[in-house]
C-alpha cells in the first residue's frame, strides 16, 4: 500500500560508518538516508512510510538515547542502536524505552541486515494498524449519541432488551439503532463490532462520556 521502497535512516557522527551502512542498505534493496547528527536528523520532515533508525548512542551535542526520547511519538519508526562500546546500562536503557535491538560495532553486516528486516516488517504492521484505527475512528465519530451507546453497552455483552432498560428505551428501538451503527462502523459480524470497540478502549463506565 505504500508503493516505495522501505527507507532505513542512519545517525552516525563518522562518515565512514555512515558510507558504509548507506551502500549496505541500498544493496539490501532499501533506501537510505543518513545524518551526521540528531538535529539533522529532526530537521527532515517526519516520513509516514515503512522505515526504521539505525542509531548511534555516542554523538555530538544530543545522543542517541535522547534522540530516541525525542522521536517516541512515531509511529512506525523502530530503532536499532549501534554502539562503539559494550555498555549494559545504555543498552538496558534504550531497550526498556522500546529500541527494537544494541547491537556493538563493528557490526556484522549479516546480523545488522537481520535486525532492519525485522524492524521494517514491524514498521508496516504498525503504519498499517494506526490506518485502521483511524478508519474505526472516523466511522465512530459518524456515530450519533444514542448509536455510541448502544454499541458500548452491547459490545459490553448486553443483549438487546438489557440495553432496552438501560438506556429506557424498546427492544425494538435498541435492534434498529444497532443495525445502522453496524453499517456506519462497516462492522460485518457482532464479532467485528466488538474488536472495534476494544481498538477504541469503550467501556460501559463512560458510556455518556461523548456525544
């Protein structure tokens, strides 16, 4: 769904690491782009495509670990740290705060290739579950006041006239809101509906949260 190649971001203060892991990705098939520093690496507009961040801990001014701070909020964008010396602290750290590998240079092309194939599939699945959760989003928020409660309450596991006396209103009245809630959120079983719900975090307790 993307239609480009996967791009692998590089931060290396060393030229040299950074020429080398350029022409090893691009002979892997993936673009590549590389940044001598973490505020060059800021200063590109942020890509919303299958990527990830090979990232040296040590580098001028911010490091690694500050970068990988700064950029928590992307999505899609696993980072593999690279490190010129075996520090168990830093590595626990960077891979508590979610780094995807720390692996310790010089780092064997074989093993480096591994980990950014493992880290470009987990970017697709995340770019692809953050585009439909903004579909379940979007059909939800067409979703009248009355429509969201119904679909809390019978996602919850209430049957129809239990919701009828909930919200004080007929059986009748609870099956014809769920059969248009059902074609707005393009749910195609009850079992979809509530895989929905649990995406969106509903729950009976704030029912009348929203409108």
């Amino acid at each position: 769904m993307w239609g480009s190649k996967p791009t692998v971001f590089v931060v290396d203060d060393d030229i040299a690491v950074r020429r080398s892991l350029q022409l090893l990705m691009e002979s892997a098939g993936w673009e590549s782009e590389t940044f001598a520093s973490a505020s060059e690496f800021l200063a590109r507009p942020r890509l919303v495509a299958p990527s990830c961040l090979v990232l040296d801990v040590v580098l001028p001014n911010e490091g690694g670990c500050e970068l990988q701070q700064r950029v928590a909020d992307r999505t899609g964008l696993p980072i593999i740290f690279i490190s010129g010396h075996g520090d168990v602290p830093i590595a626990v750290r960077a891979m508590k705060a979610g780094a995807l590998d720390f692996l310790t240079k010089p780092v064997v092309s074989e093993i480096l290739l591994t980990a950014i194939k493992k880290a470009i599939d987990r970017s697709q699945c995340q770019l692809q579950s953050e585009a439909e959760l903004r579909v379940i989003r979007d059909c939800h928020a067409s979703l009248s006041r009355r429509e969201k409660e119904v679909m809390r309450l019978v996602a919850s596991g209430m049957l129809n006239k239990q919701v009828g006396g909930e919200l004080h209103i007929s059986e009748i009245t609870v099956k014809a809101h769920r059969g248009r809630l059902m074609h707005k959120m393009k749910a195609s079983s009850f079992a979809s509906l509530v895989r929905m719900a649990s995406r969106l975090r509903l729950t009976t307790a704030d029912r009348f949260a929203s409108g």
